[in-house]
C-alpha cells in the first residue's frame, strides 16, 4: 500500500511536470514561427495599405459601424466615445454604436457625450435594452442587427483607438473577401502605474507581439480578442458561424473559433496598435482573469470535440487544443506547490531519482518558455531587452494568481455561461492616475487561500533546505511562497481603498428628445 502511494504521488508529480513541459514548449514554437514569418509578413501589410490608401477615392471605402459595449463605466466612458467619433474616416461612412447598459450616472454622460458630437455631425447612436440578457454578446447582436454598414469594430471602454485605426484596418479587410476579422495589438496607457501594471504589459506584449503572429501568419486558428478589432458582418451573420453567442464567458473566443471551423479567416496587425487601461489592483485583475480562464475552457469544452472532428490538420487541431486549454496551467502549478509535503514525507529520493530528475528538468525547462517568449516580444516592439528585468515581477504575479484561475478553470469545467463581470476601470494614464469609482467583486475568502497555501510552501521551503537539503524543489517553494503571501497579503478586504472619492456627477439638461428617441420594444436608442 505504501509502495502504491509513492508511486500515485510520483506519477502526479510526472503528470504536473509533463504538462508543464508542453505548455512551455509551445511558447518556444511559437516564437519560432512568429520569428520566421515577421519580417514578411509586415511588409506585405505595410504595402497593402499604403497602396489601397494611394489608389482608392473616399467614396469607394466601406462604410463602418464602431460599436461601444459599456456597463457602468463613468470614469472613461467619455474618452473612449471621443476617441472612437475623432477616428478619421469618411463621416458619411463611418457610425458609432455605444451600446450602453449602464445603471448609473453613466447612462448621462453618455447622453451628454453624444448629444454633443451629434451637433458637430457625427453620425452616434445610443442603443439600450430592457435587461443585459446576454450581457456583451447580447448587446454586440442587438446593435449589429441595427448596423447598416458591412464591416463593424469594436472597442471596450478602456481602449483609445488612434485616430488613424480604421484607415489602416480596413485596407487589410478589403485585400480578402474570406477574411471575417483582423485583430490590431493591444497597446498599454498606464504600463508604469505599479509593479502589477508592468507585469502585465510585459505578459500582453508577449501574447499580442509573439502568439497571435504567429497563429495567424502561419495558418493555425487564432482568436478575435473582444476589441482593437474588426469584423465582416456577412461572417458573422453567416448561418454556419451562428452569430455571438453568450453560452461562454468569452463570446470572443467562441466566435472566432466557430468562423474559423465555417472557412472564414482571422488576421492579425502587429503594426495596429490600440493603446488600452491596463488593471491597476490585484483585485480587478483577479476579476479579469477569472472571466478569461473559465471563458476559456467553456469554449474549449464546447468547441473542442468540433475541432478535432473537422478535417483541420493535425498540427492546427494541436495548437487550437493548447491554446484553449492554456489557463489549466494555473491547475498544475497548484498541483505541484501541494505535492511538496507529499513528495517529502513519503517518497524516497533515491529510489525515485530518475523521475525526480525527469520531473526537474521538465520544470526548468518550462519555467524558462515565459522569459524567452516575453523578452523577445518586448524586443520585437523595439524595446531592446527591457522585458527582461520585468520577468521576474510576471512570474510572482503569474505565479500568485495560479489560485484564483484555478478555481475560475474548475468554474469553466463544471458551467456554462455565467455572469459577464466587468473589470473596473479608473481612466489612469501615464500622465494621470486616477481610482476607480467601482469596486471589483471580490471572493473575500480567496486572499486568505493563498496565504494559508504561501505560508504551507514556507515552511515546506525551510524544511526542505535546513532538515533535507533538497535545494532544487526549495527554489520553486521559495516562489511559490513569496508569490502567494504577496498576492494574498494585497488582495486582502482592507487593501486598495480608494484614494479619492469621486463626486457625484450632476446631471445637466439634455436636449428635448426627437420621435425617433422613443423607446423600442427590445431596446432604446438616442440619436439619428
């Protein structure tokens, strides 16, 4: 019996390692093949828009509707509607949805906002609903049933498009009629606010600069990221992609997916830049990546045994399996922090040492895959190495959320759908930094986990260096505990309280509504 259970718990510690190891792996692929397909790539892009801006007249372009979700977003909703009506593009073929399900003193600024830039002639409509069934896909399908115009963008509200965003979108869009999005790359407004906010940018450099390059350009399946973007609306209309869906907590995703598997193609822009809020407390970031980690394995679970019964080749039906189920990283790093008592009270080293060896080695080689990917992106943006002294703060953060996205990828595997929860946003820039008015929703019981499991790898640390001397498990326990305690020690209910508080916005008089303001049956819209 005691011979079984030093094999079971050998065999999970295998089991954790090798997964770890593939996950890792594919990181270097995928720098490979971004690498070997960048150079040409851009260049061919570069040409196509400069071409199409060259040779086609204003009055030939097509039109676009810009869709804005918002939910209760009063500290940037109106920056993100500014920016959005200041894109430069033929005002007679470019319109602004905002889709605004808000409940609070947002619904007014947006009234205002677009009441404004409605007298300065740009075409703006503010579409509500009764309730937000179907949260952000539901409101996306409520305005893209409205949208006259055969492509549609899409921007969240802590994103500030460029100006010039669309003219270099649509050019890549018209270049290929089978082409049902092109993604453009999350840039950062506020990547120096706090340690979180550089470690994050670093970790989306590192998906944005390397991963999506790297599906894209070389014909594997890649994802639609929920804004930056644009769409076709005959793809999504299209009657074997089945439109936006909220049956996942990541309608993205599961849509990208279903265009791709129905023969639509998705693109990416490395040189599309969309600057973007990044989370600035642990909490919100917490929120976020839930959502993320159980969105995706929900689209995993459902789209998965579609996938591999399609006659995608084998490395594609590989990759899209990978990707979907990246968040289970989280799942085996928590694996591997909690074996640590077991492997040392009931394993004997020696009489294991050829899979302890085979076990370490697989976690040094994964435990290398982040900084290689996330150097070289940064690199790839014209950052030099930089990246590479802000690795260390990714991995205790990556490290210190495994927790929360465990239990958000156990979430995805036991539900479907589920409450879309939105990440709080405060307005912060470089220049400016600024507190959300909004508090995220917080598991209160969650910091307490970590730091309970942070101080188990503690003392597992101490006794494996001072009763054992182990010192290849200690390093990693070393991580994992100062990982923990200081996520867990930060997501703490007395933590992160606001710095201001905001006033309360004073409503102004608005303009007499006009007979097409009334409300509609299913929603409500403001403007023309």
């Amino acid at each position: 019996m005691s011979r079984l259970l030093d094999q079971t718990v050998v065999a999970v510690f295998l089991i954790s390692t090798g997964l770890l190891a593939l996950y890792g792996l594919h990181l270097y692929v995928l720098v490979y093949l971004f690498r070997r397909r960048s150079r040409n790539k851009r260049s061919e892009q570069r040409d196509i828009v400069e071409r199409y801006l060259a040779e086609t007249p204003p009055e030939q372009w097509p039109g676009v509707t810009s869709q804005i979700p918002i939910f209760n977003e009063a500290d940037v909703a109106i920056r993100v509607i500014e920016a959005v009506a200041a894109m430069t593009y033929p005002r007679d073929k470019h319109t602004v949805q905002v889709l605004d399900d808000s409940s609070d003193e947002t619904r007014l600024l947006v009234d205002r906002t677009a009441s404004r830039l409605r007298c300065q002639g740009v075409d703006i409509e503010v579409i509500r609903r009764e309730d937000r069934r179907g949260y952000k896909a539901g409101a996306l399908k409520v305005g893209l049933a409205r949208s006259r115009h055969p492509l549609v963008a899409v921007f969240d509200a802590d994103f500030v498009p460029p100006a010039d965003f669309l003219q270099r979108a649509v050019p890549l869009m018209e270049q290929n009629p089978r082409l049902a999005c092109l993604q453009g790359r999350w840039a950062h407004l506020n990547p120096e606010e706090s340690w979180i906010t550089r470690a994050q940018s670093v970790g989306i450099d590192g998906h944005f600069a390397v991963e999506q390059g790297a599906r894209a350009w070389n014909n594997l399946l890649m994802n639609f990221n929920g804004t930056a973007g644009i769409w076709r609306k005959a793809a999504i209309d299209d009657p074997a992609v089945g439109g936006w869906s909220s049956d996942t907590l990541t309608e993205d995703l599961d849509l990208s997916y279903r265009a791709q598997l129905a023969g639509w193609r998705i693109d990416y822009c490395l040189d599309l830049p969309c600057p973007a809020e990044l989370p600035s407390t642990i909490n919100s970031l917490k929120a976020q990546q839930r959502r993320w980690a159980t969105g995706s394995i929900q689209t995993a679970i459902k789209l998965l045994p579609r996938i591999w019964r399609s006659p995608l080749g084998l490395a594609r039906k590989l990759e899209a399996t990978i990707h979907l189920t990246h968040y289970s990283v989280a799942l085996w790093m928590v694996i591997l922090a909690l074996l640590a008592r077991p492997l040392l009270v009931m394993v004997d080293p020696v009489s294991y040492a050829y899979c302890f060896i085979i076990g370490w080695g697989m976690v040094i080689f994964s435990s290398l895959a982040p900084s290689v990917t996330y150097g070289y992106a940064r690199y790839s943006l014209g950052g030099g190495w930089s990246g590479l002294r802000t690795v260390p703060f990714m991995i205790v953060l990556g490290t210190g959320m495994s927790i929360n996205n465990t239990l958000a990828v156990l979430q995805g595997i036991t539900t479907r759908g589920g409450e879309f929860v939105r990440t709080p946003k405060s307005g912060s820039t470089q220049q400016s930094r600024q507190t959300s008015r909004y508090r995220p929703h917080k598991f209160w019981w969650m910091w307490f986990t970590e730091m309970l499991i942070g101080a188990y790898c503690l003392a597992n640390f101490a006794i494996y260096v001072t009763a054992h001397g182990r010192y290849a498990f200690s390093v990693f326990l070393a991580i994992y505990a100062v990982s923990y305690l200081l996520v867990g020690w930060i997501s703490r209910p007395d933590a992160n309280r606001p710095r201001r508080r905001p006033a309360p916005i004073q409503p102004e008089p608005l303009p007499a509504p006009s007979i097409d303001q009334a409300p509609a049956p299913a929603f409500s819209r403001v403007g023309g």
